[in-house]
C-alpha cells in the first residue's frame, strides 16, 4: 500500500496563531488518501461551525509518501493537493490547479 501524508493547518480570524498537525499512513490509493482527507477537512469545519470560530486560512494538505519528517509546503515535489475549508465547507484544489493560480485566491 502506498504511503501518504496528511497535514492540516488551521488558523482562525484575528489571531496570530495557526496550528499544524501532520499524520502519515498507508491507503490503498490516492483517492482512498483525498475521501480520508474530505472526511478530516468536513470534521474541521464542523467543530468550527460548533465552536462559532472564523476561518482564515485553514487547509488538509495531501502528499504521497511518508513525510512525517519533511518539512513539507505546496512545493514540495509530494505536494498531491489540498482541501481548502471556509464557512461554506472544503473545496479540493489539485496540485496542478494549485500551481496554475487557484492557490493565489486562498
């Protein structure tokens, strides 16, 4: 089974603080990786909508292979995609999509 890492970052309005967290685990494909990671990027949203918390900039990143120790960012060669999650819920933006200019609007 393939390996993928899975790092959420989140931020919320009016404060300086963002909170990283990075798991790595083995799935059976890319696409089991993107619906593990929907999941989590749903959960996020739902505890923010419970909490009554604003998003700023709060994302699921999604990279192949286990990264745990790299420092990892959207240009790193693994980099497969991420969910970006605002109030309206998360919103998957690829790799490709992500380098061609639709990162610049998160």
């Amino acid at each position: 089974m393939p390996a993928f890492t899975i790092v959420t970052t989140t931020a919320t309005r009016e404060t300086e603080a963002v909170e990283v967290s990075t798991l790595s685990d083995d799935f059976t494909n890319e696409s089991e990786a993107i619906g593990y990671s929907r999941r989590l990027a749903e959960e996020m949203v739902g505890m923010a909508e419970q909490l009554a918390l604003d998003f700023d900039y709060s994302s699921v990143g999604i990279y192949e292979g286990d990264l745990f120790e790299d420092d990892l960012n959207p240009d790193h060669a693994a980099f497969r995609g991420l969910w970006a999650l605002d109030d309206d819920g998360p919103a998957f933006v690829s790799a490709e999509e992500f380098h061609d200019g639709a990162g610049e609007a998160l």
